[in-house]
C-alpha cells in the first residue's frame, strides 16, 4: 500500500505570529464565492440540522419555564435559554467551520460533518463561551473593544480543532497573529455584513406590499449563498494566516495528527 504524503497548505503558527502573512480583500471574496457556487448544498444542509437542533432545545429548555411564550416575558429567562441553547449547538456550528477550512483547499463535504467533531465539544463549548463573555463585556464598556475582540477571536474554533490547541492558547495564538491584519479582516466582515443586509430590502419591501412568503422566499435563498460564503471566507483566511496539514486521500476524516482530505 502506497504511503500517502502529509503536506501543509498556506501558512503555519510560526509565521503568523510574526505577522508573515498578506490577505487581499478581492481575492479572498472572488474565491469565496467561487467555492460557493461549486458547492454549498453541504453547508447549508448542516445549519438545516443545526437549526432544528436549536429549536427543539429552545422548547425543551423554555418548557422549564412554561413554555415560550412565559419564558420570553422576563428578560433572565430569555437570557438563560439563549445562553443554553448556545452551549448545545456550538460543537455542531464547529463542523460547520471546518466545513469552509477543508474547501479552502478543495476538499468536498457533507452536512454530516458537523457530528464529526463532537469529540472535542467540551474544548470547543469552553472556547466559544470564554470569546462570547469577552466579546459581550467589550461590547458593554465602549462598543469598540468588542468589535475588536469579535475580530481577533474570529478564527479561534479551527486551531483548538484542526491544530488541537487548548481554548486559551489558542484564544492568545489568534490575538498574536490576526491583530498584524485586525482592519483587513474587518472590512471583510464588514462588507458580508452590509450584503447581509442588503438581503433584507427585499424581506421589508414584499412585507409592506402583503406578500411577505414572497419576501421570506427571497431572503432565505439569498441566504443559501451568503451563509456558505461566510464560512467559506473564514476558511480561506484560516488556510492562508494559520494553513493546514492534509494528506492526499479521497475522504475526509481526522485522527491524532493529521487531517485527510
């Protein structure tokens, strides 16, 4: 049996931490939409999944509460569900992550995927908990350090998976590499943010004229190709600042040390 040969795509932790790497604005949005129009049926599927995952834990954790509709009516219930809610579809969003890293270097996936990692939740849950608190006190003090923070943490889920670093290390590994390039990936985030928003004339505009299917219609399937997109930009901006290992193989799957594409 021929040996398969392990080789490193885009950048490395050493290089990143120095700052020696470039992102061109253009050229990450052009491939971006191009890998997503080649393929964003996996994506999609999975925050499918992932969507009527997070509604039957609302109902489960809102039924505590007497539902719904008493839940929503105290603002630390609405808090308490959100927050819970959070923690159990994390891991699976995780898989939607390393969904945009592996087609970064051109490795088809599946909805699937997202039970792939599940192995790892409790790094993960931790991980995103510890970005959201940062993030949300930011946010509350002067806006402005949370959207920073928002920024730098942006990619912090594929190292604790793909280069399994612990939640902290690789929350200190993301603020030591991406703050050399903080407002280039800001104005990323900000331009699928202005699109994003965007998509939502049409909802209001069909709203207004009582047609608001149409409206819903529109929105959701100008979504199947910005959510995808969205992921896959953060995997081609991990590939290129923090890179990859991958063997050459036809399936996807993961062990120890490397991950097979």
């Amino acid at each position: 049996m021929e040996k398969s040969s392990v080789v490193n795509v885009g950048g490395n932790l050493e290089s990143a931490i120095q700052g020696q790497y470039q992102i061109d604005i253009a050229s990450v949005l052009k491939e971006a939409w191009q890998k997503t129009q080649q393929g964003r049926s996996a994506i999609n599927g999975g925050l499918a999944l992932i969507f009527v995952l997070a509604m039957v834990a609302s109902y489960w954790v809102s039924s505590y509460f007497g539902g719904i509709e008493q839940a929503i009516k105290t603002p630390q219930s609405l808090l308490f569900i959100q927050v819970i809610v959070s923690l159990i579809i994390w891991p699976f969003l995780a898989g939607i992550e390393m969904m945009g890293v592996f087609h970064s270097v051109g490795v088809k996936t599946h909805s699937k995927l997202i039970f792939s990692f599940l192995k790892r939740s409790s790094w993960v849950v931790l991980c995103s908990l510890l970005t959201f608190v940062l993030v949300s006190v930011g946010l509350q003090l002067l806006v402005l350090p949370g959207v920073f923070l928002s920024v730098i943490f942006s990619l912090t889920i594929p190292l604790v998976i793909e280069k399994k670093l612990s939640p902290i290390k690789a929350m200190v590994i993301s603020v030591q590499a991406l703050r050399f390039q903080w407002f280039k990936l800001l104005t990323l985030y900000v331009i699928l943010s202005i699109i994003l928003a965007l998509t939502l004339i049409p909802l209001f505009a069909f709203q207004q004229a009582n047609l608001a299917f149409i409206g819903v219609v529109v929105f959701v399937f100008c979504l199947s190709y910005l959510a995808p997109m969205f992921y896959n930009v953060k995997g081609i901006l991990y590939r290129e600042i923090f890179g990859l290992t991958v063997q050459a193989n036809d399936n996807i799957s993961s062990n120890n040390d490397v991950f097979i594409a």
